[in-house]
C-alpha cells in the first residue's frame, strides 16, 4: 500500500451504503471504527484456470498470515478504482504494463469489515517482485485447490474470486459452512457468495523476501 501526504500518514475516503463519499480518515481510524471504504480486488490468473494467490504477512493490519485469492488493497483518498487496482499490483507483485479487464463494484460487510470493492482481473505469467512488508509468498492454485483450504483464506477475497468466476460463467461454489452454489447475476452490485481455489504444489513461486 502506498502512503498519501508527507508523512506516514495514509488517507482514505469513507463512503456510505451507496459508495458515495462522506467523509475522509486515516487508515488506522478507518481500520479501528470499522468505517465503510473502498478496496480493489484483483484476479491474477495465468489464462489456463489458475489463480495467482498470495500469502499474507503477519505485519498487515487486517488478516495477518491469511492467503489472499487476489491481489489489491485500500483506495486512498482521491483515488480512483482502476488506477487504485494499477497501483497496488505494481506494488504488491511487480505487474505492470498489462490489460486490466473491469468486473463492476460489490458491497462486502463483516463485523470487521466494511468495503464496497472494484473487481479486476490480468492475466500474467510473471515474474513477479514481491513487496517485503506486504507479500510473503506466492503461488498458482486451481479453483478446486482453493476451495479445499478455504478457511486459509481472507472471506472478502474468496467473495470477489466468487463473484469474478460467477460473471465470467464459472461455477462458482466454496467449501465448509461457506458453501453455497451461486446464480450469477448480470449486474451484481451487493450480495455475491464467495468461492475459491487453492494451493497447488505446481508451479509454486515464492518470494525472496519471505
């Protein structure tokens, strides 16, 4: 994530129930009252029905340690979705140059969370940079991968691999007491049931930085 401002300081708009802007905060207030914000969600995928998922470090202030089925992160201040989504791939992995495809927005809650998303998808087959403070480690799983190891994964990144799978008519499934088949809906904005795929011993990549 990038910083805004002359100090460390990272900004962040606060948006209400319908994505408008009412306000702005500091990430960490954002992160401590649980404001409603922006993020980008990223599908990395190879083109071959494998998804780019990441590790986590545990010096992230939201799910440390946890595997993410995208790439992304918190829309600062100002920012818009795409170029919000350009900028945390080039930071978070090194991708840059390549087509974004554009997936519309989704409403995610959770008691620690509160996000209206902007889903995207690249295709790329690396290599990758990996950014130290933010990726421990990377490598290529199915969908079926990562259903198995759902409860590994971040809720709110298994919902936007789901919904990216559901408009691209995938099928779209998740496993445990995650599981739920899911209609894809032509221009779903809110309510979108996760799905995933997960790790796979196979072209596996890991950071040097881990």
């Amino acid at each position: 994530m990038g910083q805004v401002g002359n100090s460390d300081i990272e900004w962040v708009d606060v948006v209400d129930e319908n994505n408008d802007v009412i306000g702005q905060s500091t990430r960490d207030q954002m992160r401590a009252e649980n404001l409603r914000h922006r993020a980008t969600y990223i599908v990395v995928h190879d083109g071959m029905g494998k998804i780019l998922v990441q590790r986590r470090t545990q010096s992230k202030d939201f799910y440390p340690g946890l595997l993410d089925a995208t790439a992304g992160g918190v829309v600062q201040q100002g920012e818009n979705m795409l170029d919000s989504a350009r900028r945390e791939a080039e930071e978070e992995l090194g991708i840059a140059g390549v087509p974004f495809a554009e997936h519309g927005v989704f409403y995610y809650e959770e008691p620690v969370c509160r996000v209206w998303g902007g889903l995207f998808s690249c295709v790329t087959h690396g290599p990758f940079a990996l950014q130290e403070c933010e990726v421990a480690q990377v490598i290529w799983l199915t969908p079926a991968e990562i259903t198995a190891r759902c409860d590994e994964f971040t809720p709110d990144s298994l919902k936007a691999l789901s919904l990216w799978l559901t408009r691209n008519n995938q099928v779209s499934y998740i496993a445990g007491d995650r599981v739920k088949p899911v209609t894809p809906e032509p221009e779903a904005t809110r309510d979108v049931v996760p799905e995933i795929p997960v790790e796979t011993p196979a072209a596996e990549m890991s950071s040097e930085n881990e």
